[in-house]
C-alpha cells in the first residue's frame, strides 16, 4: 500500500505541473507572459507547416524551393532590399575590348639596327621607372659579321690615308698663299673636311653606340632586353605607358553602333570604369570595327592589355526595372536569378531577363514585378543556403 501511496502522489504532482504550465506565465513584478508564448506557438505552428524544423536560428531552404531566413540573421549577415519600379531606361549593347595606351601618350624604343644593349650610368631601366621625354635610357652598339667588320675597318683605312694627302695638299697651298690662287685653296680645305667626316662615321658605324632617348614621359611598362644582349633591327627594347592617361579599344560588329552611341562605361573584372568616346575607325578589324574609348578616371587600376567589358548606352529605349549589379546571382542550371523577399523571413528566386545597363547596373526586362522588394546586397550568401 505505501507503495502504490507513493505512485499515485507522483502522478498528481505531474499533473499538476503540466496544468500550471498551460496557464497564464507571471514574472517580474506580475507581467503577462502569454501572449509571447501564443506568438510562438503560432510561429512553430507556420513554420511547420512550411516544412521548417523547431530551430529558428538557421536558415533553410524550404520544399518550394524557398528560403526561411530569420530576421536576426538577416541582419547579421547585411541583406539589403529595394522596391523596384518600372521606367523606361537606355537600350545598351556590350562589347568586348581592351585596355591601351593612349596614343597621345606613352611610345615604344625600338632597335634601328642590329646591335648590342649597353647600359647607362643609372644602370638597364626596371619596370616602374619614372621616365621623362627625352631620358637617355640605354645604348645600342652596332655588331656585324667577320666579313663585315673587315670591309669598314679596310675602308676606314683608305680614308684614313686620302685624309692625310688632302691635309699635305691643304698644307702645301697655305704656305705658297699668294702665287696659288684663293679658290683652289678653299677646295683643298673643304676636301680635306669631307675625308675627316666619312673617317668619323666609319669609326662610329665600328666602335660607336647610338643614344636610346625615351619618345615620352611615362613609366616603364615592359623591358625585353638586358645589358650585353644582341638585338635584331626593329626589335621592341622597351614600351612607356603613361598611367594616368590609358584607353579602350572595343570591337563593334554593328556599324550603326557609332551613331546611335549616347554614353559609355567600362567593367573590367570588379572596377568600372568611366569612359569617353573619342571616334572609331572606317576600316574593319577582325571584320569588326574599332571604337577608342578614354579612360576618364586617371586613376584607374587597370593595366594595358587587359580585358574589358564596354557597355555601350544608345538613343533607343527600352521598358525595365533598374538594379544593382549585386543583385544578379546564377542558379544551379546557370540561369540569371534574384532574391525577392516575399515576407518577413520568406525569400524567393525569380527567374529573370535582363541586360546591362552601365557598369554598375543592370536592366531587368522580364521576371520581377513593380512594387517587388528585391535584395540588393549580400544576395550571394542567399544562395549558399542549402
């Protein structure tokens, strides 16, 4: 009997627990604490509905396909939305092209003959130097075969004997001045300088060296050469680009792009770039034609050869919804998606058409409706979610 006293006392008392525990919850000088447990009850109750499990502090993707995202996460990892509308933006065409020198600007030092590098009191130019217009940057020492060096050496030595005759001949008619008419003595000097000056050049063509000036002020962007190499003719030594002064060149297989063009800007890689048109040419390249674009932003971190996206505004129009390019994300079958946040902690991927519309923006054409919150930053980590 005290045995099954003690079962049902235990019982009772467990009653009673779960009955208080239905009822109204006081705390903290008698506040209502039910009303918070109702909210959670009917949150459990949605969720599970959704096929999200009892944790609230992940996310999941829900069996729609779906994203439950909970709102104190939301804000720790810094989604952004925007509500979208409808206006009529700028047609706008993508090119491809890449980064130059500017042709106003840089040059390139190459070889007029075969020669040897030889280095300056500064030493071989690096890359990055500073250099300014005119800068002594390296000489070159012609070089020539066996055969070749024998024929200017035999020839300088001719010239070597026929300048000391014309320097006897000039000597002799100086000293008879008087009987020897003024005329010849003029002649005979100015033969004797004629031999003096092919004697110099054949001894510089032999054992001289031509000066390598920089053709502008820049930097040094490319070094193909070391002191003591042999360089053929019109090899490339070294190529200045000056920095702050670069442009892009982009292939355009439409003619009429050149008309119609409004306003232009670049993407290269992450960096936009701002750039003006300055013409294109009237003959094909690769059977597209060439449009040069200047780089306004002087300090623009691209270099010259790199690709560049050129997005090219025209004076048609088109119907669409303006977004940042951070809201553009790919699914898993490579389609062009963004998040909608659908409900406070519900976010939905919509299938969308869209086209570029600068650097920074693009133009979604279908897919996304006016008055949609689309998110706008941190969408990236919104396909993550599994």
């Amino acid at each position: 009997m005290p045995k099954i006293r003690l079962t049902s006392l235990l019982a009772f008392i467990a009653v009673i627990s779960m009955s208080l525990a239905t009822e109204k919850l006081y705390a903290h000088g008698d506040d209502d604490h039910s009303k918070d447990q109702k909210k959670t009850e009917t949150k459990a109750t949605t969720a599970a509905a959704n096929g999200v499990s009892a944790s609230f502090t992940a996310p999941q993707r829900l069996t729609d396909g779906s994203l439950f995202i909970p709102k104190a996460l939301q804000h720790q990892l810094g989604l952004r939305t925007q509500v979208v509308s409808l206006a009529t933006l700028a047609a706008s065409i993508e090119l491809n092209g890449k980064v130059i020198a500017d042709p106003d600007s840089g040059g390139r030092v190459q070889a007029t003959f075969s020669g040897s590098i030889m280095p300056t009191a500064k030493g071989m130019p690096v890359l990055g130097r500073k250099v300014v217009k005119g800068e002594l940057l390296a000489y070159l020492q012609p070089v020539g075969s066996a055969i070749e060096r024998g024929n200017q050496q035999a020839q300088q030595a001719e010239l070597e004997a026929q300048l000391s005759i014309a320097n006897r001949k000039l000597l002799r008619y100086e000293q008879l001045e008087g009987a020897v008419p003024q005329k010849e003595i003029e002649a005979a000097r100015i033969e004797r300088d004629a031999y003096k000056k092919r004697r110099d050049f054949i001894a510089a063509s032999i054992n001289g060296k031509v000066e390598l000036l920089a053709p502008a002020s820049g930097v040094i962007s490319a070094s193909n050469v070391v002191a003591g190499q042999i360089v053929d003719a019109r090899e490339i030594l070294f190529e200045i680009v000056d920095t702050k002064r670069l442009a892009v060149e982009a292939l355009a297989y439409d003619m009429r792009i050149a008309q119609s063009l409004i306003s232009a800007t670049g993407l290269a890689e992450s960096t936009a770039l701002n750039l003006k048109f300055i013409g294109s040419g009237a003959q094909l390249k690769e059977q597209a034609l060439a449009l040069l674009f200047r780089i306004s932003d002087t300090n623009a971190m691209v270099a010259v050869g790199q690709p560049v996206k050129v997005i090219v505004a025209t004076s048609q129009a088109v119907k669409g919804i303006a977004l940042p390019r951070a809201a553009l994300m790919k699914n898993a079958s490579g389609e062009s998606i963004v998040w909608v946040h659908s409900e406070a902690e519900r976010f939905v991927a919509r299938r969308v058409r869209q086209q570029s519309l600068d650097a920074s923006r693009i133009t979604v054409i279908d897919g996304v409706h006016e008055g949609d919150r689309v998110v706008i930053a941190a969408a990236s980590l919104l396909s993550e979610v599994r």
